[in-house]
C-alpha cells in the first residue's frame, strides 16, 4: 500500500470526480536494474501516453513488478524515469495483494484512516473524511462491510478496499500491479467500471496484467518486458496470435514473479 506525492465502477461517483486535468505521461529511458550478476531489466525505452490505460505483460519473472516499483522510487535503477507533470501531484498504487497480520483488530475504517489522516487510526475516522472514505468504498461495492475487521475480509473483498484506498486522495496517476487477484465476476466488473470512469477523468493508468484478452478489451497501449522490451504498441496491432503464443510459452519457462 503506497500513497506517494511526487514532483517529477459503478453506479456511484468516485472522489473528486470534477477533475479536468489531464494524467502525466511517462518517458522510461534506457532504464535497468540488476540484483548482483544477475540482470532483471535491460534497455527500457517506452513512452506512456497521458489519460491512457496502458498495460504492462509478460511472462512471470520478466521483471515488471521490478520496473513498477523503480517507478514508485522504491527500487535503485540505472536510465531515466520521468514523470511530465506540475509538482505535488498524487500517484495511487494497487499492490497484488496485501501482506498483513490477519490478527489485527483493524477494521476497514480503520485501514482507510490510516491513509487519509496522520490523527491515529485507533482515535476513529476523523469527520472531514468521513464523505471522501464513504465515497471511495461505495465505489468498489465496499460501504456495507466498512466496520468488518481486515482479517475477516475474503482475498477478493481486501482487494476492493486497496483500490478504495488508490482513491484518497484521487490520483492522477494509477500504478497497478495485478490487483485482480481473488476478484469475482462482480468483482471485475466493478473494477473495469472504475477504471474507465478514472481515464474518463484523465487519470494515468498503468497497469501490470496477465489476462490478455481484458488487455485486449481494456487497454489504448501494451507493452510486453521480458528482461527488455519484446514489443509495444496498441493491442490491435501487437498482440498477434503468434505473439500470445510466445509470451504464453516463455510463461512457463520463469515461474519466479519478480
């Protein structure tokens, strides 16, 4: 669970719907990353266009978490990375899961206070947020159970309150990595609702993904990193039965996700 400022669904409305701003684009230049001997990252170069999905594929290993997180800042990586926005603008990330202890008296409340507030969380949700964190679980079908403690929750229902908690405050750039794990049909529904409502609103999206034909359906732009660059471009174009072909075969060949 990240909320980072940065200089460089539904039927219900999501947070600060209004915006009429676009999203950053973002440029990945010659960028690596390398653990020891070991190269994860060779040679990045990709643009990702402003108000865009853009999805990021390939097979596990290949190094896409690890370019997600050097964008977050979080990983030490040679090239460059930039973001093309004014300062203090929000990046909101979804992990693929979420790794805490399941014997935590935390509530969903609770969980979605310590984001939005530095009054601690066990004080309550302070009044000023109530609307904003109402707003946010209503977008991903979450209000009823906001009193339910996080340990209680399915894998699919905790997933829902990470992209609740992507939404305080409202992004402008949305990094997601595989946050559809657990998610039922309804699930997925809501989260496909609540991403094209996001790019509606000029929001950024990029986004780690390994069901192709939802990238099919979803995304403007797809790019494919195995270790580098294998291909990139809108989906139409790129992704060719022979294509699939080939990630799904070099799926098999790394089992390690990085």
């Amino acid at each position: 669970m990240v909320k980072v400022m940065t200089d460089l669904l539904t039927s219900q409305p999501l947070p600060d719907s209004h915006k009429s701003f676009s999203g950053p684009c973002i440029s990945f230049e010659r960028v690596g990353l390398r653990f020891g001997n070991t190269t994860i990252l060779e040679d990045i170069n990709f643009n990702v266009e402003n108000g865009t999905i853009h999805c990021l594929i390939g097979p596990n290993g290949g190094g896409k978490t690890c370019l997600a997180r050097s964008l977050l800042g979080q990983m030490p990586h040679t090239g460059r990375i930039t973001i093309n926005w004014p300062a203090g603008k929000v990046i909101g990330y979804v992990p693929q899961l979420l790794d805490f202890d399941h014997t935590l008296p935390i509530t969903v409340d609770d969980f979605m206070a310590m984001i939005c507030q530095d009054h601690p969380a066990f004080f309550g949700l302070k009044k000023k947020h109530h609307d904003a964190v109402t707003r946010s679980l209503a977008a991903v079908g979450m209000e009823s159970l906001r009193k339910r403690q996080m340990g209680q929750l399915s894998g699919g229902e905790r997933q829902r309150v990470l992209f609740a908690q992507a939404l305080l405050p409202s992004p402008d750039l949305l990094i997601l990595d595989e946050p559809m794990t657990g998610l039922d049909e309804v699930g997925s529904s809501l989260f496909e609702d609540m991403l094209i409502k996001l790019k509606n609103n000029g929001v950024t999206i990029f986004w780690i993904h390994h069901d192709l034909k939802q990238v099919k359906k979803m995304a403007d732009f797809v790019t494919c990193v195995n270790r580098k660059i294998l291909f990139s471009g809108s989906p139409a174009d790129v992704l060719t039965a022979d294509r699939i072909l080939n990630v799904l075969s070099r799926e098999q060949a790394f089992p390690v996700n990085l």
